[in-house]
C-alpha cells in the first residue's frame, strides 16, 4: 500500500491523517483514470449491444495489466528524477 | 495505516465516506457526458430518439459493467503489488 | 430539488450541511458539464461571429433539453442498478 | 433544505459564495483555454497575430452568450423538474 | 500579483485566507493549463527522442508568451462584460 | 499578502503544502495518462512491448523537461506582469 513512498510515520494527527488520505485519494484517482483510459481504448462507441463481448473483457483485462506495468515504471522513473532534483531545486521538488 | 489511533480512523472513515458520495457523483455525472456525448447528435428535434434513449441505455450498462471488471481487476493487481511491498520497494 | 435522493432528513448538522452542499454541487457540476457538452456539439470552433446565430441558439436549446432527459433516463437505470448492487456489494454501493 | 437552522444557513452560504468564486474562476480558466485551443495555431511568432486575437474576442464573446442562453433553460427545466417532485420522484 | 483583482484587504481572518488561497491557487491552476495546452500544441505524440529539440523548446516559448497574452485579452474583456452583468445580474456576477 | 499575520501565514504555508502534494499527486497522473495513451495501443498481449516501454520513458522524459521549461518561462512572465501591476492595471 506504500505508493510513491507516502504513508511514512508522521509526527501529527493532522499530518498522518493528511498522509492516509492523500494515500487513498491517489489509489482512487489512479482507479478513475484506468477506468477513462480502459474504456476509451476498449469500448467502441457504437454500443451495439448493453453486455461485453469476449474481445473487450479481455482487452480491459490487459489494458489494466499494462496500466499498472506503466505506473511502475514510471513512478520509478519519477523518483530518480527527485533525487536529482532535489539539488537543482525544480518545480517538482 | 494501522499507526492511527481509533479517533483517527473514525475521522478518516468520515471523510473517506463523503469522498466516496463525491466519487460516485463524479462518476455519474462522467456516464452521463460520455454517453451523451457518443449517442446523442441529432439537434434538430428537442426529445430524445428511439434510437438515441437505446444508445444511452446500452452505453451506461457497458460502463458499469466495464467499471466493475475494472474495478475486479485493479483490486487483483493492487493486493499483488502490496504483496511485493508496494510500487516502490 | 430531490436529485438521487440526496437531500433526506440527517440527523448530525455536518451531514445536513454535507449533504444541502452534495446537493448543491451536483446541480452545478450537472451545470458545468452541460455548458461544455453543449457548446462541444453545438457551436463551431471558427468563431466566424461575435453573436450566436438563430442556428446555435436553437441547437443549445434542444441540447439542454436532450440533456436534462439523458439525466433523467441514466438516473432511473442507476437506481434500478443500485438496487441489485447493493446485495452483491460491487464497487458503486 | 428548510431544515436546516439560521446558523446552518449561514455555514452554507459562506461555502456557496467559496464554490461560487471557485466556479468562476474555472469558468474563466475553461474558457481561457478552449478560446486558446480554437484560435492560437502559430508558434512563428511570440505575439499574437491580429486574427488569433480577433478569434479570441469572438470566442470568449460567443461562450459568454452561450453560457447564459444555457443557464437560463437550465434554470427553466430544473424548475420544471421540481414542480414535478425531482428526478426521482 | 493582483489577479483578476482578489487579494484587496478583506474584514476577517479566514476571508484574508481564502482570498490569498485563491489567488495562489489561480496562478496555479493557469500554470497547469498552461502545460497542457502548450504540450499538446507543440510536443508531438511520437516521442522520437527524450529531449526536447530546437523546434519544440521554441513553440513551447512562444505558446507561454501567447497564452499570457490570451489571458490579459480575456481578463481585461471579462472584467468589462463583469459590469454589465452586475447590473442584469446574471449567471456569473 | 504582506497583510496576513504571522499565524495566517503559517496556516496558508500548510495550506500551500498540501495543495503542492495535490498538485504533484496530479500532475504524476496526468503523465501516465498521457503517456499510457500516446504510447500503448497494442492489447493482443498482457505485458508492455519493448517498443512500448521505450516510448513510455522518452513520453516521460519529454514531458519532464517541457514541465520545467515551461515553469522557468512562466516565472519570468509572471515577473514581468508583476511589474507592470499585475494582469489588471
């Protein structure tokens, strides 16, 4: 449940309950733009029919799989960025 | 997580309870644009087609059938990554 | 001024307040939406005029219209979902 | 709504007129950016050309009378929709 | 600072506060539009290579320099239509 | 600002942290989007293609140093414009 290093031990009340929170809110947020980005690249718009068919559960399936592949990579990416940034003072710091 | 105190987890419970109403109602109103948008675009009468209301009607059963073979999906994929130790390790 | 239901008696004066708010926003994210979708489909991106022509106008009206039944339609069938979700206990309880 | 007490109404309009200055302020920023999108086409300048700023005008003027036109059916069918005992009846 | 003219001296603490969050969080809100919208107009979506060239570091100049530009325009023509509205009160007094 | 107390500017300083880890929380999440949809188009297999993963990373990269550039462009703008009295004169 450790996603992008948040959820470390925190001094306040308000802090750790901020560090939950935000830690949630990001697993959802992340939940609601597989749900744009899957149905977007599965679902044709046509609607023929109210029930998926074989090809698109499979599709949603890998389009998951490929998500979260992403998300790894890139939040591993993102950290080695940070760590150079932290010197160089950036935007994302 | 299990670093809060019951207090905490009671506030927390709380405000994760109304994110979840702003979650669904976010949701909602998303089905709503996204089905509008792909089955309605004959302006020149002011109700509803036949064809436009069946659009709708299979457009949002795909959604919520999709959203919840997602939903199956990303909570698979979630208690296999915490498995090992999170995305960051 | 009853949408999905929201709006029943509360008892603790945060819920009430919570849920006149939910109330309120989703009226005006219904607002918000309508504004973009209807200007999506109804004026042209050229800008060829200052003032919305008798064509536009019109289009905007049966679009708030379409809109509003969309609302309706998509409401009711969520209800009816809602009612079967709830002893399965899927993800939009 | 009528339940709630004097103090409560206060509360509520106080969070109104914040959302109220929020909504603008996305409106603006909405607009700002759709009227950019739709007119500004020419990186081989650093300033606007005269017809870029022309199209500019004459988007933010026609999003502005579309935004009313659309608020007041809003407001015509939500009226409508209330008298007839809400969406859900 | 003064954008679209929050931040003039308001009676309470919590006013003060909001006014100041305000105007923070537009100068934030146009600086992510500002990403978006110039991203989109000048990195194309291929990614040949991971830095950015000649072409695209200068379009993406150039796009900051026309989106302020964009944004004085509108402002200074909302603040107008503003006092017009005031008095007809509509929508978005 | 300068007439915020020294209190008021503690409590709009947590207020701006929060809001920078929102803010970063975001921007992270709009990159995968972008990325994942630039980039992954090929759903005949369950794992990332070579040609996939490669694209994702320059995406990455690319959209890093844009960030940056456009944040060191917009600083200087919104400089400027102080000067000159803010957008509103």
């Amino acid at each position: 449940m450790s996603f992008l290093g948040l959820g470390r031990p925190q001094p306040s009340s308000a802090e750790k309950l901020a560090a939950a929170e935000a830690e949630i809110e990001m697993v959802s947020n992340m939940f609601n733009q597989l749900v744009d980005t899957c149905t977007k690249k599965c679902i044709p718009a046509d609607y023929r029919e109210a029930d998926l068919n074989k090809g698109e559960s499979v599709c949603l399936d890998r389009c998951v799989s490929k998500f979260f592949e992403v998300n790894v990579k890139v939040s591993e990416k993102m950290q080695g960025e940070a760590a150079q940034r932290q010197k160089s003072g950036g935007m994302f710091g | 997580m299990d670093s809060l105190t019951p207090a905490e987890q009671r506030e927390l419970q709380g405000r994760m309870e109304r994110k979840q109403m702003k979650d669904f109602m976010n949701m909602y109103s998303n089905l709503v644009q996204r089905c509008f948008n792909d089955c309605v675009n004959d302006f020149t009468s002011k109700s509803l087609l036949g064809k436009e209301e069946g659009c709708v009607m299979k457009c949002v059963d795909k959604f919520l059938k999709s959203s919840e073979r997602l939903g199956e999906r990303f909570q698979e994929q979630n208690a296999q990554m915490a498995q090992q130790g999170g995305m960051m390790r």
